[in-house]
C-alpha cells in the first residue's frame, strides 16, 4: 500500500510538466520551485518506481520507454482527477473544452450541422473542431474525439459506431459526355480515375465481375487529400471518383453526378466511428455527452 506522505498526484503533475516544457528548469519556473527540486521529485518518483523515466542531458530531456507509457498513464489520471473535481462542484454538467479530429465529408455534411445543436444543449461545452482525413495520433495531438472511415486498426482506442455507408464511382454529366460512359470495368481504362494521395490510400477500386474481386488502380492526373476535394473535382467534371454514398446523395438527386458500374459494384461497405482515449477511467462527462450526441443524431446511409 502506498504511504500517506507520497504525494502521487503531485509528482506526476510535475513529471508531466517537465515532458511537456521540455526540461526541468521550465518545469521549475512553471511551479516556482528550483530546477534541482524539480529534478530531485522527478529522481524520488523514478526511484520508488524502479526504473528510469528519462534520459537527462545539458540541454533536454528524453523519456525512455518506460517513460512514454508513465507519461500516457499520468496524463490520464490528471485528466480523471480534473473531471472529478469538475464533476464535484458542478453536479455533472458537461463544461469545457472537446477537442475533435473529424475526416472531411463527415464534417462537413454530418458534424458542422449539428454543432449549433448541441450546444444549445451544452451551453458549458466550447468545440474545437479540426476538419481533415489524415489519420492522427490521439494522444500526441491532444484530441478527444476523432471520427474515421474504415477499418479501426488501433487497439489503444475505443469506439463507438456512427454508421455504414455504400461507396459508388460517379462521375458527371459533362465528363461523361465527352468521355464515355463505361459500361465494363475494362473499359475504366480510358477514363481519368481521381482518387488520394494520403499513404493509407487503398489499393484501387473494387469491382466484382464474372464472381471475381479485382481492383482498377485510381492513377488519374489529380489526386487530393480529402474526400471534399474529391467530390468537388467530379463535380467539375475532370473525372471519375469512387466516393462514399453520403456524400454524393445530394448531387446525384440534382443531377450533377451519375454513378456507374453499379452491376460491378461489390457492395462492400465503409464503417464510420467515433473513436477516443478510454481505458483507465471513466470519460469526462463533456466528451461522454458528445459521443451520446453524434450515436443519437446521426444518420449515415
């Protein structure tokens, strides 16, 4: 059992606030205390730990790997610790900051909408709000919430299911037009196929023809960061886009897209969630309210 006079919470802080500042003597100044107080804290915890957190030298320090997995922990448990004294004084009220990651489309036709919605639920609540489909690391950005398409690969994450949706290769009137529009999968040859330039692209498009699964590489001469950008250049007419159902709704029913291959199509399926920083404690209860929000209010087809 812990003794009464080790004060855990204390020394984590002060751990927490050298790896964020970069240094003991920051640190120092942060709490006004002495780079050597700082120092010796930082060397009592590592002692009654057992293992060394951080490799020091003149000019910074450096956590070991040990270190890394305390510095995640402690910043959990300062978090926890926050909440629960937030929670104490305000009976529950979700208040203060949610920061969210949220790929591009899903912003833009799902979560910008509802934002005035649920703070008027959450008057307490203050979004910051990033729009974009590189995939970031939760802890090291500092993010609540991020919302991402596909398959989770990250077991340090938990999840909660927003929906599914259809993918469909669409391309516009225009282009089809003057191009062609194909009525095979070999005949995708000739067209300018658009498609991302972010390293967990996939493969190609899939498209299932005589009971096999083959894939037609999107080499065409434009290749974007998000799925916006994506939708906007079919839109114009520079090519064909593979694009998540949701997104091109709207424009299919105006008739500024036409979707093609759907016989070829295999019918697979995008899944879409809101994933976060869970295990070792209870969520605070301003990004447990926005989860419950965005499981209740969102409908993707």
């Amino acid at each position: 059992m812990a003794r009464l006079d080790v004060n855990r919470s204390g020394e984590m802080e002060v751990f927490v606030r050298v790896i964020e500042l970069g240094g003991f003597s920051a640190a120092a100044r942060a709490f006004q205390m002495t780079p050597s107080a700082v120092s010796k804290l930082v060397g009592r915890l590592e002692s009654r730990l057992g293992v060394r957190l951080v490799n020091r030298s003149t000019r910074q320090v450096q956590l070991t790997s040990e270190g890394c997995v305390f510095y995640e922990r402690a910043l959990r448990v300062l978090a926890d610790l926050d909440e629960a004294e937030r929670c104490a004084a305000t009976h529950d009220v979700p208040r203060g900051r949610v920061s969210l990651n949220v790929n591009v489309p899903f912003g833009e036709h799902f979560l910008l909408p509802l934002v005035p919605q649920f703070l008027a639920l959450h008057p307490e609540v203050t979004l910051d709000i990033v729009l974009t489909d590189e995939v970031i690391d939760l802890l090291e950005r500092r993010t609540d919430v991020a919302v991402r398409a596909g398959p989770l690969k990250s077991s340090r994450l938990l999840a909660r299911k927003l929906g599914e949706t259809r993918k469909l290769i669409v391309g516009s009137p225009d282009y089809l037009a003057r191009r062609g529009t194909p009525r095979t999968p070999d005949e995708l040859a000739s067209h300018n196929r658009l498609g991302f330039n972010y390293a967990r692209a996939t493969e190609g498009w899939p498209l299932k023809q005589d009971g096999q699964l083959s894939h037609v590489a999107n080499n065409g001469n434009a290749q974007v960061s998000d799925g916006e950008s994506l939708r906007r250049l079919a839109v114009a007419g520079l090519g064909l886009a593979r694009l998540a159902a949701f997104q091109v709704k709207d424009d299919l029913a105006a008739g500024r897209l036409q979707a093609v291959l759907e016989d070829f199509n295999p019918g697979d399926v995008e899944e879409v969630h809101a994933v976060f920083l869970g295990q070792g404690g209870p969520l605070p209860t301003r990004v447990r309210a926005l989860l419950d929000f965005l499981v209740e209010k969102v409908r993707i087809a």
